[in-house]
C-alpha cells in the first residue's frame, strides 16, 4: 500500500496546454482538457480575435 | 542513540571489573565464538533469507503494478460500453501473447524476417482491438494498443522476477537470488516508469518521446502532409534555399510510423537525391544529467528492435548520405511519462540546431531530410 501510495504522489503533476496566436504571438497557459492536443487548432485569441493553436502540453510539479 | 551507548559502556566496563568479560571469562567468550561458529556454517543461509525477502518486497511492488496496469486497461476499454466481465478474460488472454523473434543461426536476411514477425503481430493486435472495440477511432485504438502493450509488459517482468525467485527458492542457490537482487532497482525503474505512461496514454498526452515528432510536427505547420508508409507522414518544406523533406509518425494517435520505410521510398522508389538526412530523438540521459539537455551526433538515432535503423542506415550508406543526429536527453520516466516542460521547452533550441546544421553541412538548392521520431500520443501534424 505504501508503495502505490508513493507511485500516486509521484503522479500528482499538472498538465498544462500553451496555446499560440498565429497572428499577435500571444501564448495562453490553461489546464489540459480532454481532447487536447499539440497543433489542434484552439479558440480565438482574446487581445487580436486572430485564430490560436495549440503549440505544446507539458506537466509541471503541483507546488 | 548517544544515552544507550553510554548505558551499554557502563554495563560492559561492570562486567570487565567484575570479571565476566575479557581474555579468560566464558561470556566473552560465548558471545564471540557462537556467532562466529553460527556464521562459518549458516551465514551464506543467512545471507540468502536477506536476499530472498529483499526480492520478495521487489516482487509484490512488481504484482501490484501488474494488477493495477491490468485493470486500467480493462477499465479503459469498458468506458467504450463494453461490459467488464467480457472483457477481462479477453484482455487476460492478451496479456499472455507472446511473440517469437527468429532464429539467428544463420543472420543473414534476418531483418526482413523480424519485420515480417512485427508487422503480423501488429496487424493481429489491432485485429484484437477492433474485436474489443469496434467503434474506437485509430486514435483511440491505438492508446488502447498503447495502454495493453505496458499491460502486456508489466505483466511479462512480473512473471520472469517470479520465476527466477521461485526457482532460487527451490534449488537453494545463493546465486541466482545475489543476480536477481542485482537486476531488480533496474526492472523497477522501468516498471515505475511504463505505469507513469498509462494516464499519459489513456488522456492522450504527449510523452518525453515525442519531442522528435513535435519539432517536425511544428515543422509542417500549414504544409501538405501525405502518407508516405504505415502510420508515416510526410511533407516538402523550404529552408534558406535547400528542399526539406519532412518526416513523422502521424499523430495526434500512439504510433511510431516505419520512417526506414518512408526514407526507402523517398530514395529508393521515388528517386530523390538527399544529401543529408537530419534526425531528432528523445535519448537516455546518464544520471547526473539534467532532462532536457541537448547533444549532437552523427548516425541513425532511432530506437526500437532495429528494422527502421537498420533501413535507415542501410540507404543512407548506399547512396552515401550524411546521417545528423539530435538528441534531447531524458531518464526512462521522463520518456514514456506526460512530456515534462523542460523537454517541451527545448523545441525552439532544438529547432535552431536544425536550421545550423542545415546552414553548415549543405548549400542552396540541396535536399534535406529531417525525420522526427518518437511516439506521437498526442501530437498532431
């Protein structure tokens, strides 16, 4: 039990989505939602109205 | 700590004064001779019992990741409206297949036959999947086939860590538990890091391997993509002047393409002359290294059992093509876990290199081909 246990709190990093404007550069960082990923073409930039994309997912440590 | 030492000084200097220990009293003498009789004759038993629950410990981490791979995946699979109970004797009766590579007795020839041997096996996995699920996408059938492959593995380590464990057991053999205890931090590392690959797999994330693929991917942003061999895409770009041919595994689904088989027809059947062939990995980092470091080199930097290598190097040599290679360090978790942002981060650096040795090692109007290799779980094109 211990063992899981630590394999789980090994496991506890976030998944992060950056996406990119094509046309102002803007990048947003949100949280992973199902069905992203990398170069899915995303919402609409919220500075250009221009159209985004998905440019990376990455975990990072939960702090 | 520092309280009962100083007690058991003063009891051993008691027992000094009073005469019951030192040269000539029995105690002493029987404190230091039994154990010492006890060791001569029974300490390499001793030394084995240690082993052995060392080992026992390893094994049941191993069996509780097995249980837990098995019924992710059976979980997985049920989310697609299967019921459990159908599915669990299916997915045991998986686990258990098993592939036997050919003999090489007589190595000449021996790539053709393990490809042959590969692609009937994969052809038989899917086959498998589409019984499971008939309604999945080739995305989603090939995280599946993803998901049953670390299934499949994890229960494979854990059976051979039994065996051997059992069989020292049986013949009482100090050795093969000392070998076994030798082996074992480094099964357990890797068994730690394909349980690390399930949820990257079953959400569809991207994982450290896939870096080579996210480069080229970006790479072929806005460009037409075609079907170059099984799972492999490709696309023709322009640098400073030099042709690009751009080649990847094609995602955003689990697969690993046949890039030797992409290279092979760009060469071979369409006739292009390339005068250099780029390729970018996800490489094993020594400990000590930091994940996300970048190193160059020269040959064929793709892993696997050997065929796409084997293509790769074997065209490149015919026509005496320059083969660059581009790695982006990382441990064995790091690789098949959720992409970590240090290795996500080293695109654009990763990319620059491209672009020098691009500059350096050709001229205007050459042809180049950079091949992204990875697992695309979750990287598009």
């Amino acid at each position: 039990m211990n063992f899981m246990s630590s394999l789980e709190k090994r496991s506890k990093f976030l998944v992060f989505t950056v996406e990119e404007c094509s046309s102002c550069g803007l990048k947003t960082k949100r949280a992973f939602q199902s069905g992203d990923y990398v170069y899915k073409e995303g919402g609409e930039c919220t500075k250009c109205k221009g159209k985004t994309r998905i440019n990376m997912i990455y975990s990072e440590k939960a702090e | 700590m520092i309280v009962r030492r100083m007690v058991l000084f003063e009891l051993l200097q008691m027992l000094k004064l009073q005469g019951l220990l030192g040269q000539d009293s029995l105690i002493g003498l029987l404190l230091f001779w039994i154990p010492f009789i006890i060791f001569i004759f029974y300490g390499q038993r001793i030394q084995m019992w240690v082993s052995l629950s060392d080992v026992s410990r390893s094994l049941n981490k191993l069996k509780l990741m097995k249980e837990k791979s098995r019924k992710e995946a059976i979980d997985f699979i049920a989310t697609f409206g299967k019921s459990k109970e159908n599915l669990t004797e299916k997915i045991d009766q998986f686990l258990e297949y098993f592939t036997l590579l050919p003999v090489d007795l007589d190595p000449a020839g021996i790539v053709k036959k393990i490809e042959h041997v590969i692609n009937v096996r994969d052809e038989r996995v899917r086959a498998e999947i589409k019984r499971f699920v008939s309604s999945a996408t080739d995305t989603q059938a090939s995280n599946i086939e993803n998901i049953l492959e670390v299934a499949t593995a994890l229960n494979y380590y854990y059976k051979v860590v039994r065996h051997y464990y059992l069989l020292s057991k049986k013949t009482n053999s100090y050795f093969w538990v000392v070998q076994l205890q030798m082996v074992l931090p480094t099964v357990l590392q890797e068994a730690e890091a394909l349980m690390g690959a399930i949820d990257a797999f079953k959400q569809s994330q991207p994982i450290g391997d896939g870096i080579g693929a996210m480069v080229v991917g970006k790479m072929m942003n806005e460009k037409e993509k075609k079907t170059v061999a099984k799972d492999t895409v490709m696309s023709e770009s322009e640098y400073k002047g030099r042709v690009l041919y751009l080649i990847k595994a094609e995602g955003p689904g689990g697969n690993v393409g046949q890039p030797g088989n992409a290279l092979t027809l760009l060469i071979e059947e369409m006739g292009i002359k390339i005068d250099a062939i780029i390729m970018i990995d996800a490489a094993l980092k020594l400990e000590g290294e930091k994940t996300g470091e970048i190193a160059e080199g020269v040959g064929a930097i793709i892993g696997g059992i050997g065929v796409d290598r084997f293509k790769i190097e074997e065209v490149a040599s015919k026509h005496n093509i320059p083969l660059y290679a581009i790695a982006v360090k990382q441990s064995i978790i790091d690789a098949i876990s959720v992409m970590k942002k240090e290795i996500a981060e080293t695109m654009d650096k990763v990319m620059g290199i491209i672009n020098r040795i691009i500059e350096e090692k050709t001229k205007e109007g050459d042809k180049v081909v950079v091949i992204g290799v990875g697992n695309t779980v979750g990287v598009s094109q």
